[in-house]
C-alpha cells in the first residue's frame, strides 16, 4: 500500500499541495490527474523521494523498491539493449560476480539466484520492451548518442519497465511515443502486477490501464474507483450536487436577507433579525463552477472551396535526393477528417509537410486549390514562440494590417482576453502556449488544418475541448496523434503510412490496434521466432560460459581438498610435513574427517554443474 499522508507543498510563495492525504490499495493502477499547473508533477517527485514536502510524508512498505524515470534522458556510447540491461541492477551484479567469484559455495549462491530471477531470460524480455517501444533489432544495438532526447527517454521508459519495482511512477509516459508505441504500453501494464501511479492526460489510455483515479484539485486530492470515465460521471454528479447546494444556499441567503432588511427596525422582531444575520455571517459561500478560458478553442470556419483541396498522384517525397515516400495516390475534399497512422519515423510528418506545401513533390504530382490556406501546427512552433513577447504582440506580427479589435478577437477565440493577452509568453504554460500557436496558426481561417501531435500539452479537459472545436469546424482537418480517443472522436478516414507509402486503411482504430499488438501479423510472427532463436542460442553460450566457469573453480578446489588429504595419509603414516608434525593421531583423523565430507560436498556440486552444461548442449 502506498500512503499519502497530509502532503503540503509550497513552492514560491504559493501553495501547491495542501494538506493531500490518499491511501492507495495494494497493487493498484493509479490514473493521477487534475489541470495543467495543479501540481501532479510535483506530488510524483514527493512519491518519488526527489522533493522534500514542507509537511506530510508518503509512506511505502519496508524494502519495497519504487521506479520513476528521470528526466535526464540517458546518453554516452552504451546501447539501448546494454542500457536496458543494466537497470537491473541485482541481475548485472550477479552476472559479474559470476565471472570473478571463485569461492565454489558463494559461486552455487548465485548460480541459485540467477535462476530465481531468471536471470538468463532477461535478454529476450529486454528485447521486447525496446521492440514493444519501436526499437528493432538494429536500433537496439546502436549507441545511445546517436539518437534524439525524444527516443532516449523511451530508452529510460523501458529501463524503468525492465526493472520491475514494487511502485512504478510514470509522468505522462506516452509524451515521447507514437500512437503504436502508447497501444504496446497499455498492453505491458495491463499485465504489471505491482503497483502503478501514472500522470496522463489521455482518456482512453486511463480507461483501458487504470482501476482508480487519483484527482488533484486545488491543492487536495480524492481517490475515485475505476476508470476515466466512471471518474468523469462522478466528478459530474459531485458537481451537480454543489451546484444544487450553491443555488440551493443562495436561495437561503436571499430569504434571510429580505427578512433582515423587513424586521431588523421593529423591536418585537429585532431580535430575531439579528439572529438570523448572525446565521448570514457564518454562511460560507459556496462557489458557483468558474469558466475555464483554458478550455477555450474556437477555429474560424474558412470560406467554401470546390473540391477536391489536395490530389497526389504517384507523388514522391524526402529529403535531398532521397525519397521517404513513394507512390502517393491520395485525394483530400474540404470536409475530410483524416488521421494519419503508423510508426515514427515512417514518414506521417513528411507527408504533412508535404501536403502543407513545406515540401514540394520529387516526382510525380500535386495539385491544390488555388486559393486554399492551410494552417500547419506543430511542436517546433510552440517550443519556438518568444518568451519575451506577449500574445499580443505575437498575434499582431502575424495580422499585419488588421485592426487591433480584429487581432484581440482572434485571441479571445482561444482564451486570450484582458491581461492574458498582454501576459509575456515566457510566463505562459505549456497548455496555453499551445492554445497561442493554435490562435497563429488560424489567424487567417485556414480551409486545412494539419495538427501534428496538438495535444502533448493539454490536459484532458482541455483536449476534450478541442476535439469538439474541431468537430464545430467545417474545414478539413488532418491529424497526427497518439491520442486515441482525440482520433475516434475526430476522423473518419485512416491512411497508413508504412513501407514506404501512404494507403487508405481499410477498418477501424480498434483494427489497427489488433494489427500493431500482432493478433493478425504473420510477418511479425516469423521475424519474432528467428530473434527469439538468436537470443536463446545467445542466452545458452552465456549460461554454460557461467556454469564452465563454475565448474572449473569446483576442480580446483577438489584438486587443493586432495593434496590436503594425501598429506594427512602421510602424516599418518609417519611421514608428517614440518606443518603437520606436531598434530596428534586423534586431530589428524579428526581433519581428515572433515576434509573428506568437503570433498563429498564439491563433487556433488561439480557433478551438478557437468550435468547442467549436458542439459544445455543436449
């Protein structure tokens, strides 16, 4: 059980946490949520031992070991398949003591121990989670430098798996994965049997993972069972019931206040009127539900193109001279919903880029409206806003010859009214910065928006929120997410990008989840056997190589037990070594007694140890 007991934070002079008190059950999968900026990072960092609270204290069973991930990515010259391995850290100390160990008692320790842990299939369940994280064979054995912090923190991800602690704390762990990797991810900690505590924002991912939901609000937190959406019902009957109880008070209030106002001046009834202002005096309001501009997404509809927007036929597309797509035969109409699927580094965002006009075609052919606009949205674009402008001032470059009225209309369509508007970027959350790019990227009511992973810094609120501004928007829109529920609620068609093209997919999310976990990839079948046969064959070299080992140190051993004894023989014999002259018959027998039950006890180790390396080669 993890026990969150009266947590209180305070960080720059405002309280963060207050007072946050929860008990987790035993082996539980915990969904942590609440609002951008509501503290769920830093209640993960008190779990974690990594920021000491002003009051409170978490508590976790003696000796349990609790895993959170860095937010160093890892880096240096090391694979992910040697960094995968070394997070366990009992298994790597046993592997080199192996090696080293020459005691033949402490040596049948750890050969013991390896096999507990299973220590010679860690191999095979490494290369799993790096290929369940979107590692192939080749990637895995590639250095650690060569890749973006992006895919170096799913190297820690799947260190952190790999590692298997009693509490697993994940901080929106699917910020780094494509859509592939977040359905594997659900799929692994659907089957983890410790407990999980994990911060998403993502509804259909704390549905399908989680069996309790830990709401952080306004410095408390509240312990609801099951999923998101059994949560979401509750919450919303919780609020029903504050709203009824707000205008059920207010009602109480006026009452009492028109019968103040009507008899606090005649002295039969004074006394009861002061009475009952007493009452109004201790009445603490309760506070109706504020509106949220957080939540606000609001994209302005474009004017009416004949279709088709986009046509490619047999387009390539890439880099230099080197195509990543070929064959493109794709058609876009002015009220498509389009998702894009398939794994990083297929080519989704080249594709995007193409159609956004980024790119222009290597071969073959694009034609587009001629007076279509198209709002391209992407990552880069919020991470390079300046910090020191305001979304005025930003909103106002990009309008250029608008009036001011028409400029502070566009940001007030996203939640940027009054001194938002003027606040300076670098002030701004992540969520609200998002909102900014948004509000830019729309500014001249595009008939096409290409949205490349829009959500990463939104709440689930705030992504429901936009999911039904897009919805509300009568252009086409093209999405790259890993949001599943954002691309159920949103598209209605799929295209593929795999293989090196762009194709139509022919069947629902729910296919293509079935398609990416392998309940319908022969293929995947194959090409899993051959490495599975290459990490057993790998795991048996490693396992004998010990047990060899092993065995030899046994022999030399035997062989030291031996020569004491046959120098016992002689000193009984009345040919003692200047060591052994001065022992007595009854302590020479008495030592040989004792050497011969030692040379009984390694024979039967070395005679276990040959057996051993027998079974492996049979």
């Amino acid at each position: 059980m993890l026990n969150l007991n009266g947590i209180t934070v305070r960080l720059g002079g405002r309280t963060i946490l207050d007072n946050a008190s929860a008990a987790l059950p035993p082996g539980s999968r915990v969904g942590l949520i609440g609002r951008n900026g509501a503290g769920k990072s830093t209640l993960v960092r008190v779990i974690a031992g990594q920021l000491e609270p002003d009051n409170g204290v978490a508590e976790m069973p003696r000796g349990s070991r609790l895993g959170y991930v860095a937010q160093e990515a890892p880096a240096g010259q090391a694979t992910p398949f040697e960094t995968v391995l070394e997070a366990d850290v009992e298994r790597a100390k046993l592997m080199h003591d192996a090696e080293t160990v020459t005691d033949p008692d402490r040596l049948g320790d750890i050969h013991e121990r390896l096999l507990a842990i299973d220590a010679y299939g860690a191999p095979a369940r490494a290369a799993r989670i790096l290929v369940g994280l979107g590692f192939d064979e080749e990637m895995q054995n590639r250095p650690l430098e060569s890749y973006s912090g992006g895919w170096r923190m799913r190297v820690a991800l799947a260190a952190l798996l790999f590692s298997q602690p009693d509490v697993l704390l994940l901080d929106e762990p699917s910020n780094h994965l494509d859509l592939e990797a977040v359905m594997w991810l659900e799929d692994f900690l659907k089957g983890y049997k410790a407990t999980i505590v994990v911060v998403s924002h993502e509804r259909d991912f704390l549905n399908n993972v989680v069996d309790h939901i830990l709401h952080l609000h306004q410095g408390k937190i509240t312990l609801y069972p099951g999923g998101y959406d059994a949560f979401e019902k509750q919450r919303a009957e919780r609020l029903a019931q504050l709203e009824a109880a707000r205008a059920n008070q207010a009602a109480q209030r006026a009452k009492l206040q028109e019968y103040v106002a009507k008899n606090s001046a005649r002295a039969s009834t004074a006394k009861q009127a002061q009475s009952r202002l007493k009452i109004l005096a201790k009445m603490k309001p309760i506070a109706a539900m504020a509106e949220d501009p957080s939540l606000s997404f609001d994209f302005p509809d474009p004017d009416e193109l004949r279709p088709p927007l986009i046509t490619l036929d047999m387009a390539s597309v890439g880099y230099g001279e080197t195509p990543i797509l070929k064959r493109l035969n794709l058609r876009i109409d002015p009220e498509d919903r389009i998702a894009l699927l398939g794994r990083n580094g297929n080519g989704k965002t080249t594709l995007a880029r193409l159609l956004a006009a980024q790119l222009a075609p290597m071969d073959g052919d694009m034609n587009a409206a001629g007076k279509m606009k198209v709002g391209y949205f992407t990552q880069y674009q919020v991470e390079e806003l300046s910090t020191d402008d305001t979304p005025l001032e930003h909103m106002t470059r990009q309008m250029k010859g608008a009036s001011p009225a028409a400029v502070r209309a566009q940001l007030g369509r996203f939640g940027f009214s009054g001194d938002k508007a003027t606040t300076l970027v670098g002030k701004l959350s992540g969520g609200e910065r998002a909102r900014l790019a948004l509000a830019l990227i729309t500014r001249d009511a595009p008939h096409m928006l290409i949205l490349d992973e829009p959500t990463n810094h939104l709440d689930v609120d705030a992504r429901e929120a936009l999911v039904q501004a897009l919805n509300a928007y009568t252009g086409c829109v093209l999405l790259v997410s890993h949001d599943r529920h954002m691309l159920e609620a949103t598209a209605d068609r799929l295209v593929l990008v795999d293989e090196g093209t762009a194709k139509e997919f022919d069947g629902t999310i729910d296919d293509y989840i079935a398609l990416v976990l392998g309940n319908s990839a022969k293929e995947k079948a194959a090409k899993a056997n051959k490495k599975n046969d290459r990490k057993a064959a790998a795991e048996a070299r490693e396992k004998a190589q010990v047990l060899r080992k092993g065995a030899q140190a046994i022999e030399r051993d035997l062989a030291r037990l031996t020569e004491q004894r046959d120098a016992l023989d002689a000193a009984m014999a009345g040919q003692a070594s200047p060591a052994l002259a001065k022992l007595t018959m009854a302590q020479l027998m008495k030592r040989r007694a004792s050497l011969d039950t030692e040379i009984e006890v390694a024979e039967t180790k070395w005679m276990e140890a040959n057996e051993a390396l027998e079974a492996l080669a049979a």
